[in-house]
C-alpha cells in the first residue's frame, strides 16, 4: 500500500519548477548512518539468482527484476482510456489528437521513450524511476508531513494490559523482537503468489529519520549495532534508555519500570514542545531546526539521540474513547508530543488504548503493516518472550534530554503550534465501522473484495457530488528491485455507467447488476496492469522529466486534461489487520478526501478525512449507504439458491 497518493500532475509546481533532470545519488554511510535522498544504487551482480550471502529477508533483492518501462503505445491507449470517462466528446478529441501526436513515429514521444529506455537499461540503475519519485513525492514535497504525508494505525484494545506503562512496555518488547529480526536478516521476505517482494526499505525502519532541508529532505538510517536506546516522550519532555544491557534485551518488567519512571520524572509539568516544529512545513522547519541548533551548545547532540533512537514511544496524557477520537490522536495527537520525523512512533495513551504513526517517505505501508500486525498479533498470541517478571535492581535512570532554549526557538514553537491548531482545526475526520457484512459474504457475490469496496467508494462519491472524478487507488510494484507503488485509476466509463444506472430508478435490477459487473471486470484488469508495472501514472511521469531543460514539452503534458485527470479527489487504499480498529492519512487535495478501508471477514472500516468544508461526515454517512443499498441488490441478483437437500 501507498497511503500517499502523489501522482506526477499533483504537483505541477514541483515538476513546472523543474529546471534539469535530477541527477541520481548514491547512498552514502555517513557516520555509521545510512544517507538516502533520491538514490539509485548500483546494481550488484547475479541478477536472477538470490544471494546467499546475505540473510532470507534481504537475499532475494537482487535477484528480482527491473521496473519495467512499459510500451509507448500501451500507456498512451490505457490513457486514452482512463480520461475519456472525465470529458466530453469535444474535450476528447482534443486530448486523442495531443496523443496520437506525442507518439507519432520518429515523434517526441519516441524520443523521450528511447531516454527513459537507456536510463532504465543503464547497468548503474536499480528503479529508474526512484530517484525522481522519492524527491518529487516525499523529500522535495515542502507540506507539513502531518496530515499530508504520515500515515496511523489504531490497535483494539489489549484486555490483558490497562495500565498505560505496562502496554508500551509489551508493544516495545514485541517490536525489538521484529527488529531483531530485521537486523540479523533471518526475517522471511513478504511474499505475494509464492514470489518474494522487494525488502530493500527494511534498512530504513528501525533507527531511522528523515531531516528537513532545503530544496529537498533526507533520510539517515543509524547502525543499529551502536544505537539501541529508544526515545520516549511525555508533557513535550524527552528520553532516553538503552534497551539492551549486556548484550541482553531489557525484560518487559524492566521496560515497564523505566517507562514509570519516566512518567514520574515528567511530572505535569510540560516542557517547550521541540515536537511541534516537525509539525510545520519543512521549509519553516529547516530554519526552526537550525535555530534550536544555535540556542544551545548540546542541542544537536540530544536531537540525535532522538533522531537515532530506534523507535519514539508517546506516553499521551489524553485519554480518546471513540473509534473518531482514537483515530485522530494517532493521526496528529496535539501536535507536540511527537516527534514526526522519526520513521516509527508508538503512542500510548492514558486509559491505555494504543496506535502507530508513521513517517511515509522512504517507507509504503505494506512493512509497517507487517511490524505493527507482527507486534499486536504476538502479544494477543502470548508469543514474545517476556523475560524475568521480576524488575531488575540495578537499572539505569532513563536520561532526559535537557534542551536550551532561548527567545527565538519559544518564538518558532509557538509559530508552529499555531500554524498546526490551524491545519488540524479545518480537518475532519470520521471512522465508517460497516457491520452489514463483509468479505465472506462479497466471496459469495464472486466478486474481488477490493474492487467491490472500490464501487462502494465510487457509488458513495456519486450520491454526494452527483459526478464521478479521478480516484487513486495504490497498486504494490515491490514484486521489482526497490519497487513501490503505481497507480491504479479506479473511475472507467464503466464505473460511471454503472454508479448513474444506480441513482436511476428506472434501471431494472438486472441491468444494474450487469453494469456492476463491467465495473468490475475494468477495475481489476487496471489493478492487474498497474501491478506489473503497466500503468499510466508512473510512465508519463518518466517520459516528462526525461526532457532536457531547454525542450518545449508537448502538448499531452500541457493540457489541462493531465492534471485534471490526476487531480485525486478521492485518495484510496487498503491494508487489513485483525488486531487493527482503524487506520488512515489526509486527503492530497482540498477538495478531495483520503478514504483508507478495511476488508474483513464480517465487516468493513473506512476511514474518511478531508477538510470540513468538504463535509467528510456526509461522506461518511453515504458510505454506510452505498454499501447497504449494494448488499440488498446483489443478495437478489448475485447470491446462487441454496441447494435442495436430496
């Protein structure tokens, strides 16, 4: 999954401003820090066969195939294809005639495939598309990485552990096993139909941040062999504790212990929250980072210890009820008792529900699915070892990271804090737990779950706007060496077809169910396109930028068309887990809403978040009837009749 669904033509500022093409940096260790911006690596050997000198988790890497480039004609058709639903006949023939010019032969569009083709096939390229998609989706984009790029998960309760301290404790314990893991490589890659998938972003979960700066962030991964410590934070105050001693990790008693230390060191008083400027535009926080630097001769160092920690654990002091409030804590909390750069935070509150958030830049959804489920389900299983029950009697006091502050950094915090009570205050955001059914019940129907969920999605739109518009839907390409997503376009002439024939009372039944089925079919042969690297998205995007600063660019990149149709109105994706309520991220343009869903066996859970003026609780409720309204059509036309028992 890609929670973040930034298409090239989503910000045409970043590409209109683009004056040459970037060029590709090579990872670097810096420090016995990993440096990743906009890489691409060289590519080792052997491609084809896995390498055994590494551990499961990482051996087959090299051995997966390239990001294909897919064939001119074939993207221009499928584009073609996947506008003609947003226009009028005249506005059509005006985007076919752009197209049929770009790919002409000995054309433009010839011209800019042959580049992307000898960047693609050049032996020192791993992705050919990775260098620019990591800078222009993540590290160049200037938003607040809150709301707009990170990403949450909420767990369900744990019965077994109330206490605040003694939850964090078990979540920190389970997720260094999954580190351990990682670490020493003996982690099974994630596999799909038997085939490994790519675990090249594994190096950046664990002991990892990304850093503010202009034009374009960073990422720096520590060697986790020297920095075992974790950070914690409560009331804006941070610390630290090593969470290995002797060679042996600390017993979940023990982490309790030090995490009730911490809260009684905290106190109720709360510090100046450092926290708060990681909320704010990434721009504003490269000066705020730099002044917090000069306020104090130890301040760089103690941010380190934040920032190479290996994870941030958040003791929050609120205590959310509700699946909405629950949700909202994890997606941006009050902003300062945080630190959102850090690839992983862990947040426990005060009653003791729980949840991840996570920094999106070098890392999709699918890997810390895997660690948050591998935590929640482990300890719901009682499969992690616990240690001695026992608290240890010689530990060391967890250190607080006394930063300085003067009049400029108390300036730049209050700024951000304003700037951040200003983003969230116009937000909205409401959990749609659909009990009607299910995925159990959608096998019946034999229909795909996730493409059936997608119509729910396309059938709600339409009953609140009256009009289909561009839908993102993330489709995983970690099947090729440092893959990760493409879009999937969910709207097709058949899906608008099929949503109007809905709104109408005059379609029969059966029609309606017919035109479902088209729907369908579309969506899922998309879906099974865009997997393979075969979508429209990704490629445009590469034959745009392999043009040279001083070329005109044709007409199929200047038309309105191209932004309009990937202009995401409706942001989607689904991960599921068993022991997750709830997870979630922002909408990617004003008008438009971040719709992440869960497909479970009995039920269905769709997050929507938008700004209020977009009405995301309106959505909400269309949601709930979309999915019942198909429900009761389908149980007539799709569901076989029981058999007669002989």
């Amino acid at each position: 999954m890609s929670f973040r669904a930034l298409a090239s033509a989503s910000r045409p500022f970043l590409l209109n401003s683009l004056k040459t093409t970037l060029k590709p940096r090579q990872p670097k260790i810096v420090s016995n820090m990993l440096y990743r911006n906009y890489t691409s690596a060289a590519a080792p050997s052997g491609l084809g066969q896995p390498d055994m000198t590494k551990g499961p988790l990482y051996r087959y890497d090299t051995a997966l195939p390239k990001l294909p480039v897919p064939a001119l004609a074939e993207t221009c058709a499928r584009y073609l294809k996947s506008v003609r639903p947003l226009l009028n006949d005249k506005e059509f023939a005006e985007t076919t005639a752009a197209v049929q010019e770009f790919q002409k032969p000995g054309g433009v569009g010839e011209e800019l495939q042959k580049r992307l083709l000898a960047k693609a096939n050049d032996p020192k390229t791993v992705n050919w598309l990775e260098d620019w998609w990591n800078d222009l989706a993540y590290f160049g984009y200037r938003d607040p990485v809150v709301i707009y790029v990170s990403y949450f998960y909420a767990y369900k309760d744990d019965s077994l552990r109330k206490k605040p301290t003694q939850r964090a404790a078990a979540i920190i314990q389970a997720a260094m096993d999954f580190r351990r893991q990682v670490v020493d490589e003996s982690l099974l890659p994630e596999m799909v139909k038997k085939s490994p998938l790519d675990s090249s972003t594994y190096k950046y979960m664990f002991n990892a941040c990304r850093y503010p700066a202009k034009p374009s962030d960073f990422e720096l991964a520590f060697d986790p062999s020297k920095n075992n410590h974790v950070a914690v934070v409560r009331h804006n105050q941070f610390f630290v504790f090593d969470l290995i001693k002797d060679g042996k990790m600390l017993s979940t008693a023990d982490i309790e212990a030090q995490l009730d230390a911490i809260v009684k060191a905290a106190g109720d008083r709360k510090d100046p929250a450092i926290g708060a400027l990681t909320s704010d535009n990434r721009d504003i926080w490269t000066e705020a980072r730099k002044t917090l630097i000069n306020a104090g001769s130890q301040n760089e160092e103690l941010l380190r210890k934040i920032e190479s920690s290996v994870f941030l654990l958040c003791l929050d002091d609120s205590s959310p009820v509700t699946r909405d409030e629950v949700s909202r804590a994890c997606w941006h909390g009050d902003g300062r008792n945080r630190f959102f750069d850090k690839a992983l935070q862990f947040i426990v509150f005060e009653n003791g529900k729980a949840g991840f958030m996570g920094e999106h830049s070098t890392m999709d959804g699918t890997p810390t699915c895997r660690l948050n489920d591998y935590v929640c389900t482990a300890l719901a299983q009682n499969k992690i070892d616990h240690g001695a029950a026992t608290v240890s009697s010689n530990l060391e006091t967890p250190q607080k990271l006394s930063f300085a502050f003067n009049t400029a950094v108390h300036k730049a915090i209050e700024t951000s804090e304003n700037n951040f009570e200003d983003l969230i205050g116009k937000h909205g955001l409401y959990v749609q737990k659909y009990e009607g059914y299910g995925k159990g019940l959608i096998k019946k129907f034999k229909c795909s779950p996730d493409a059936y969920v997608q119509m729910i999605i396309q059938l709600a739109y339409f009953k609140m706007h009256g009009v289909s518009r561009p839908t993102y839907e993330s489709a995983q390409v970690r099947k090729f060496q440092h893959g990760r997503t493409e879009t999937c376009r969910t709207v097709s002439t058949e899906s608008v077809a099929w949503v109007k024939a809905m709104e109408d009372p005059n379609v029969s039944a059966a029609e309606k169910t017919a035109l479902f089925k088209k729907a369908l079919d579309s969506h899922v042969s998309y879906m099974a396109n865009a997997v393979e690297g075969r979508g429209v998205d990704r490629h445009l995007l590469g034959l745009r930028l392999s043009l040279k600063p001083h070329e005109s660019k044709p007409e199929v990149f200047t038309q309105e068309i191209l932004s309009r149709s990937s202009h995401w109105n409706l942001s989607t994706s689904q991960l599921s887990g068993e022991y997750f309520d709830g997870y979630g991220w922002g909408e990617v343009v004003p008008d438009g809403y971040g719709i992440a869903y869960m497909v479970n066996e009995n039920n269905l859970s769709f997050n929507v978040a938008a700004l209020n003026v977009m009405r995301p609780d309106h959505m909400y409720h269309f949601l709930k009837e979309s999915a019942t309204e198909m429900k009761q059509l389908f149980e007539q036309t799709l569901l076989e009749a029981p058999k007669s028992k002989l």
